[in-house]
C-alpha cells in the first residue's frame, strides 16, 4: 500500500488541510481544501490538485460544531479520499515553539503540555493549534501527529538580533525576538536554492505579504533577520494587525483613555493595519480596487513601511543581492511589487515592469543590481517534507 500524509494549518476561525502521496522523488499533491466560518457558518471546501472541486459542505448558520466532530469528518474524508493509501501521519503548523523546539517533533502528553505553556506568548494562535492536534488525538489516538514551527526556521539568529533593550531577568524568561511565517520563508529558501543557487547562496530579503506580513533576511538560506519579534505583531503593517508601533501609544490608551486590556488587544490585532488605516477592508484586492483616497493611503503605508523594515535588514545583511516576494499579497498583486521596488530603487532594483504585470517568476531588468523574483509559498508542503524526514528517517531525505 502506497502511504500519504495530511498537513493541517489551523486557525481560529478556519482550517486548511492538503494531503500528500509519497512519491519515489518526494511527494505529490492528493488534494487541499479549507474549512471556513468555524464558529459562524461551516462551510467545507476541498479540491483536487488540478483545482476541480471535489467535495463542499456546508453546515447551517451556528451549527454547534465540537473540534472533534470536524476532525471526525475531516479524517473521513482524507481515508475516503485516498483510498488504497495508508496515512502514516498529520502534520501541524504550531506557530510558537519557543527556544527549546526548533525541529519538527512527534507529538506526545509532554510535548502537548509545552506548547500549551507557550499559549500566552502566542494568544491568538496557539490555543488553535493544539485545539487541532487534541481533537485529531480523541478521534485517532494512534495516528501519529508531528508539530512544525512557525519559530523554528529564525532559531539560528544572533543573540543581538533576539533581544529587546529590555531587563536581562525578561529576556531570559522568554521576553525577546522570534520571528515567525518560518515554514513559508523555509520552502520559499528551498525553491530559491533550485531555481537560483547563485543568489540562494547571497543576501536575500523574503517578503510574506499576506493577510499577516512580514520579511525575513537570509544569508546563504538561513535565517538572519525577521521583522517579527515576540508575537506576530511586530513589523510590517498587516492587514488587520498594526506592526510596529511606539509603546507609548499602549501606555496612553490603557492609562488615559481607561481602554482594557483585552481592548487594546482587539485593536491591535483586528482592527488595525490596511483595515484600520482605510476604513474600507483589510482585504488587499478590496483596496486596489477602491478609488476612495484612504485605500490608496493604506497601500502607500503598506508599502512604505516595508521599505523601511527592508532597510534595516539590508543593514544587518550589509547588503542586498535579491528580494523574493510571496503569499497572497507577494504573488498576485503586481501593483504593490512595484510600489516595494520603487522605494527601493536606491539599492539598485530596476523592475521589469511588463515580467512584473505578465506574474513572470523573475521581474528585475537585467540592468538591476538586485534580482527580484516571486516564489509561491507552500507551507503544507514544507510540514509534509518535515514530516516525512522525522517519520520515515531511513527513507533518503526528501526535500
Ligand atoms: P494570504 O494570507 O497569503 O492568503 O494572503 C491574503 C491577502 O492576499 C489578502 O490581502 C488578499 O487580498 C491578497 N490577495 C490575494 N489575491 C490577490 C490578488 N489577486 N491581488 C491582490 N491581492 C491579493
């Protein structure tokens, strides 16, 4: 029996799920889908690699719907899904595994245990996480389930890069830079490595624009930088997540303006970033469809902001040699390429704009002293190839 394995990205209020088949050479695709409106209005989604859809459901409008029941559907699908194949594991993006996990881990009580200690440091995330892998666990307790970091990647920064100018007592508990959306800028430092070893082998900005943002500089593929610190709120300016912001500002609102705690943390969190800025939405397609001045304010921002954020990793990469964008934002929105470049026009980047608008995979003249590319990121893929290295360790390393 041929085997195949499951990556789960679980979120608050939805779940994407891919599932892979082993191949001689690595792993194929066997399907992907998404669950949507968890909490609201169910709705399944799942698809075959060609795109077809190949399952939808929908549950009414404020189904109570129980984790396990879900993951009890969702395995039943996945074991109908790959009839004749033998599912030897699931995989989980985990987006905090603090300093002492830094490599995929099979799951077990201790380790669940762990990660549930790093919940605080991850609020909005985490708890989702492991709501997943404990819901998967009551239906199919022996079914082997590896934990991925979104930490993990950034784990080999300089000491000065992970600390705040902080108390040396914080730091030590914990308090200090993490960097996260590491199975992203891991599968996009792979791809860059097959595609272009040359500038894999240089100074490279990676920039994750989606709904949350950041940029990750690599010196010869590894991690050196991230504009994301202690949580996923540090750096750029996201869709609904303010990136960095004076602390002043929290210090005012909680102590002149009486707002709460758990206040503070709706706005910076939800109501911030592209959102808050244009008052329109923190959808980015929204945005550059709206003629309304504010949305072009909000992009602006956007795109300022990661220029500025690109300058400091420039300076602790003392240089550049190549900028790759990628996810949502990164990918499909040509527009907010070019602004990016343009302000960054002083580093020698020359886009071509026509390989920019036609999506090529490589957008800079060959005049520019920067190469520019767009990789599409696929962070299942990377927690199915760190799964398979951890559960299959005698199989040849798949990459
Ligand atoms: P992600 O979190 O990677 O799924 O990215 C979500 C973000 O990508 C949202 O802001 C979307 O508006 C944006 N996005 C997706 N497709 C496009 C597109 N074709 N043009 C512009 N932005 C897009």
């Amino acid at each position: 029996m041929s085997q195949a394995v499951a990556c789960i990205n679980a979120g608050s209020s939805s779940i994407k799920f891919a599932l892979f088949m082993l191949g001689k050479d690595g792993v194929e695709p066997a399907g992907a889908g998404k669950i949507e409106g968890i909490g609201t209005a169910p709705h399944l989604i799942a698809r075959e690699p060609d795109g077809r859809i190949s399952t939808e459901r929908r549950w009414p409008q404020g189904a109570a719907l129980s984790h396990e029941a879900l993951f009890g559907d969702l395995l039943g699908w996945m074991r109908e899904h790959l009839t004749g194949q033998e599912v030897i594991g699931i995989g989980h993006r985990v987006v905090h595994g603090g300093t002492h996990f830094f490599a995929p881990a099979i799951v077990d009580d201790a380790l669940l245990e762990a990660l549930d200690a790093l919940s605080p440091l991850a609020p909005l995330h985490q708890p989702h996480n492991l709501a997943a892998i404990r819901a998967i666990r009551a239906v199919a307790p022996d079914l082997p389930q590896v934990a991925c970091f979104d930490t993990a990647f950034h784990h080999g920064h300089a000491d000065l890069a992970t600390r705040f100018a902080l108390p040396r007592a914080l730091h030590d508990e914990g308090v200090r830079r993490y960097g996260f959306h590491g199975l992203s800028y891991d599968y996009v430092s792979r791809r860059l490595r097959e595609l272009d070893p040359g500038l894999a082998a240089g100074r490279v900005i990676a920039a994750h624009l989606g709904n949350g943002a950041s940029l990750c500089a690599m010196l010869a593929g590894t991690s050196v930088d991230s504009s994301m610190g202690f949580t996923a709120l540090e750096g750029l300016m996201m869709g609904t997540r303010c990136g960095t912001l004076d602390p002043g500002v929290i210090l005012y609102l909680l102590q002149q303006k009486g707002v709460s705690a758990a206040e503070v943390e709706d706005l910076l969190y939800h109501r911030s970033g592209l959102l808050g800025v244009s008052g329109i939405s923190g959808d980015m397609r929204d945005l550059l469809a709206s003629a309304d001045p504010h949305a072009r304010e909000a992009i602006d921002l956007f795109t300022w902001r990661i220029a500025r954020e690109a300058g400091a990793l420039v300076s602790t990469l003392g240089g550049l040699d190549g900028i790759v964008f990628t996810a949502g934002i990164g990918e499909n929105a040509p527009q907010v390429r070019a602004l990016v470049c343009e302000r960054l026009a002083w580093l020698g980047i020359e886009l071509d704009h026509a390989a920019n608008r036609g999506h090529a995979p490589l957008i800079n003249t060959s005049a520019s002293r920067v190469a520019v590319r767009v990789i599409p990121t696929d962070e299942e893929r990377m927690i199915a190839l760190h799964m398979i290295n951890l559960l299959l360790p005698t199989r040849e390393e798949v990459a």
